[in-house]
C-alpha cells in the first residue's frame, strides 16, 4: 500500500533547512529507497516516494514556518541537479501508476507555485547541475531559476528523443505559457538530447540568471533573502505543527476523526461521511491557533486530502465516491464566517488555501462524484463546495419515513463565490451556470437562507429530489448505472465535462495529461516489447510504428 503520511524524520530524498527567513529544500535522493524493486534511483532521480515527501515538505514549510519568505530547491549531488522521474520505474509501473505519479507529481508542483503566488513564500530554484526531464519541470514550478555558469551544466527536456514520450506532467505547458518561451525555439529545446546551457539558456527564457560556479553559493543565498524581504508572513509567529494524521484501516472502512469511508467492491464505491464541527467556532483567531492541526476546518482538509490520495494510489477499481455529510448546518457556518473574518491572518489564510488545493485535488480526480444530501446533513458554505464539485446530486425532498429529523436543507455563503475557485479560475457555481448570469444572481439572493429541496431545485443548485418512496431505488440505479459504463469513457466524459469556460494553464496541464498520457504510455512506440522505454539503457534502439494516428 502507498501511505502519503510522512514526516521529515522518515525522509529518505530531502531535508529542510532553516536559516532565518530563508529555508532551503535540499534533493539527495536515497538510490536504494524508492518505492517498489527493480530500480535505483541514481543522479537523484525520483518516484512517486520522492514526490511524497516533497508535497510534505511544502505543506509543512506553509504550516509550521511562518517566518519563512522564500525558499531554495537545490540539490546536494555533486554536477547534478535532477535527472527526473526514473526510467527504470517507469518502464516497470503499471499504466494506472504511472499516470498517477504524473498527476500528483504536478499536483505537488502546482502548489508550490500556490505558495509563491498566495501565501507569500516565494520558490527559487538553484541549478547546480544538470536538469533534465521532471528535473527541469520542478525548476519551472519555481518563480526564479538561476543556473551555475560551468561550462558543462544544462537544462532540458529529453522525453520525445530519448524516451518516445513528452514531458507531461507540465513541462511543455509551462515552458510557453508561463516562461513564454518562443515555439521555434522551445520546439528545437524540446527535441534535443543535449539540453542548453549559459548565455543561450538566459537569453531563450529557459532560466532566469546564470551565475559563475565561484560565486554561485553566495549569489543563491543573497537572491533568497532579497525574495524573502517582499513577504507579509510574520515573522515572530509560531508555527503549527501537522501532527501526524490519524488513521485507521479495518478490511474496507478507512476511519478518520471527522471522516469516514466504507468501499462496496460490488459495485466499486466508495460511500465518504464527512463530519461537520462539534463546537462553536473560536471566538477569535488566538483560539484558532492555539488548536492547531486539532481546528476543525485544517483537521477535515488533511483527512479528506489524505483519503482522496490513497484512493487514488490503492483503489483503482473503486469507481464512484459518494459523499454524505453530518453535522449542523449552523455550526459549519459559523466556521465558514470565521475563516472569511479572519482570512488576513496567516494561518487562517493558509487554510482556506488548503482547502482550495484539496477541492481542486477532487475536481481532477478521475472518479465518478455523487453527492447524497439527506437529513442531518450538513452541506454549507465551504461543504457545500464538495457537493458543487460532484457530476450529479441527490437531495432527499422531505423526510424518510420513521425519522424524526427535519428535512434536509443546504445553505450558500460567501465561500461560495470566490474564496475555493477551481483550476479555470471560476468558481463551481460560476461553472455550473456558465453564461447564465441571470441563474447565478438569483443563488445569491439565497445568502443566508437555508434552502431545502424544492428550492434547491428551482435554483439549480442539485440534480434531482426524489422523495422517501424513490430515494433508495434512484440511489441505487444510479450507482449501478455507474459501475456498468466503461470507466475510460467516464474518465474522458467527466475530465471534458468539469471545466466548462475558460482555459488556464492548470486546466491545460490536466487535460493534456489526461489526453497524452492516457495515450501515450499505452502505445508501442513507448512501452511495446521494441519501444523506448522498454529498451532504454540496453543500447538497442528502439523500432517505432512510424504511422501518424
């Protein structure tokens, strides 16, 4: 089992340091600690375990150093930078695990550019030897790259020579649409094995400065602490500590303190409860602080991130991720409105961007989403935005009979209108009534009111309200109906349907990994018994079928 929970005592491929407001995120990867046999990960070269502890590092370093302005990636290997992902693993991985590796790989990167661009704490990457393939990509997350002018080092994006791939997982994307990087030039860059370097890497856009190997050291650090002087992080305040998550897996329940998850193999399910908070918000920030990794709203966002994650990794087969919620609605309310009166503070900040990321995370997950709302729910304000990220919901019009609870209702906060927006900029109620902005202003005028079925319907705000008599049946027809389809045509409907309007460069990063990588690493060409990730490192070339498809 793949276990995303670490902590930098179990690192095995990075360490963080600290050294005022400057922290450095050092690569030397472990050869014999990857993940799976098979492979050494050399010229710090890396797997979906190396990217673990990345995301890790970068959660932490938002959490727990508040102090931090700026942070360097670089490496600790002697004329190496990175070599990225590892071929050996590649060549042995499934195709599931290899596209997830490249989305989360992505994911990971995506954040760090979240970090640098919303919390304050601005990435530079230090280049002090080769960069290739994903190598380079994690340079690209950064907002500086500087390069050691030796004569020797080089960045590049060797996949389509070497490997019969592309850089998917964001290389491409990144290199034109964020480093605006020419297409003649980035077409030549991206076909040649022998990378570029110097004066000719400043001057395409590839890096940002090259400096000489005897000043290199000095300049990186002088660079980080100017980068750190434009952040508004406190810097006399104390971090908290993400405590280790607690977490338990008894045959197919997954228990959580204010999640739960229980799998029906038979019609590949995953039923998720999320639980609303016990008590009243803090009735200010200090209160919020002093609670931690234990304030509601952070507990729930690494518990659901965490499970989406191991869903992703260790059940493929489960197709369908159903979600309930339990709790009051008033009270996930008054923690929606805390988080929005307080959002200037840093922590408070830290999480509602954490939530962003962890609803994102669900957006471009390839699996059916279902939301059931029934009594005792508890969809509300930035709840209510898992609902909104489902590709249909059921909310029970009434009451089952026997139970004496109050019909469910849901209820919309500002949350909803621009604090979580998905990967094309717009949030998920924007999306739902994209060009209806008539059917938007009309969900706006519900503030503060809680609605239930009929007007949840009327607003458009839920697919169907069956009542008692049809609940059950619906529910089930639909989960069934589900699990019967091809799940290759529900990845590509739901990834096609999800991000109505515009085009970002996220949304462009995920939709070609969707499309390319789904493709790509299934043909002969690349994973065939003659294809180039199969013979890489034999010295036998690979035999490409030569037709263009």
């Amino acid at each position: 089992m793949i276990d995303f929970r670490t902590h930098p005592d179990q690192y095995h491929h990075w360490t963080i340091e600290i050294d005022g407001p400057v922290a450095t995120l050092a690569m030397s990867v472990d050869e014999k600690a990857g993940l799976d046999t098979g492979y050494e990960l050399k010229l710090n070269s890396y797997d979906l375990g190396v990217d673990i502890e990345l995301y890790d590092a970068i959660q932490r370093l938002r959490f727990e150093h508040p102090e931090i302005g700026a942070v360097v990636i670089s490496s600790r290997q002697d004329r190496v930078f990175c070599a990225g992902a590892n071929i050996r693993m590649l060549g042995q991985a499934s195709h599931a695990a290899k596209v997830n590796f490249c989305k989360f790989t992505n994911e990971t990167r995506l954040s760090i550019e979240d970090a640098t661009e919303n919390s304050r704490q601005t990435y530079l990457c230090a280049i002090n030897g080769t960069a290739a393939g994903g190598g380079y990509e994690l340079a690209m997350a950064t907002d500086h790259i500087m390069l050691v002018d030796d004569g020797l080092t080089t960045v590049s994006l060797p996949e389509a020579p070497l490997l019969a791939v592309l850089p998917g997982t964001g290389g491409l994307t990144r290199l034109v649409d964020k480093r605006r990087v020419r297409r003649d030039r980035a077409d030549f860059f991206c076909t040649t094995e022998d990378g570029v370097r110097g004066e000719r890497a400043v001057d395409w856009g590839l890096v940002d400065e090259i400096v000489p190997a005897s000043q290199f050291l000095e300049t990186v650090a002088v660079r980080a602490r100017m980068l750190a002087g434009n952040t508004d992080r406190p810097n006399g305040a104390r971090g908290k500590e993400l405590t280790a998550l607690d977490r338990t897996i008894d045959g197919d329940q997954i228990h959580y303190p204010h999640l739960d998850c229980d799998i029906n193999r038979t019609i590949g399910v995953a039923a998720i409860t999320l639980r609303g908070p016990d008590d009243d918000p803090p009735t200010d920030s200090a209160a919020a602080h002093a609670a931690g990794a234990a304030f509601w709203p952070l507990a729930l966002a690494r518990e659901l991130d965490d499970l989406v994650l191991h869903l992703r990794a260790n059940e493929n087969e489960v197709g369908t991720l159903a979600f309930r919620t339990d709790g009051v609605v008033e009270c996930v309310l008054a923690h929606d409105q805390f988080l929005l009166a307080h959002r200037e503070d840093w922590l408070i900040r830290e999480i509602l961007l954490f939530w962003k990321r962890t609803l994102k995370r669900l957006d471009v997950t390839a699996r059916s989403l279902i939301a059931l709302i029934e009594p005792g729910s508890c969809f509300a304000g930035l709840l209510l935005e898992v609902a909104l990220a489902t590709d249909r919901s059921f909310m029970l019009d009434g009451q089952f009979e026997g139970d004496n609870r109050p019909p469910a209702v849901i209820q919309l906060s500002e949350s909803n209108y621009g604090t979580l927006p998905m990967g094309n900029g717009l949030t998920r109620l924007a999306s739902r009534f994209l060009g209806d902005a008539d059917a938007l202003s009309r969900t706006r005028d519900s503030l503060g009111d809680n609605v239930d079925a009929a007007g949840a319907s009327d607003l458009g705000l839920v697919t169907f309200t069956p009542d008692d008599i049809d609940w059950e049946d619906e529910v089930r027809i639909a989960l069934e109906e589900r699990a019967s389809f091809s799940p290759d045509a529900l990845t590509g409907l739901e990834a096609n349907l999800r991000f109505a309007g515009p085009e970002t460069m996220e949304t462009k990063i995920f939709g070609r990994l969707t499309a390319w990588q789904n493709w790509i690493f299934q043909r002969p060409n690349a994973v065939g018994k003659s294809g180039a990730l199969s013979l890489y490192g034999s010295g036998q070339r690979a035999a490409f079928d030569k037709k263009r498809v």
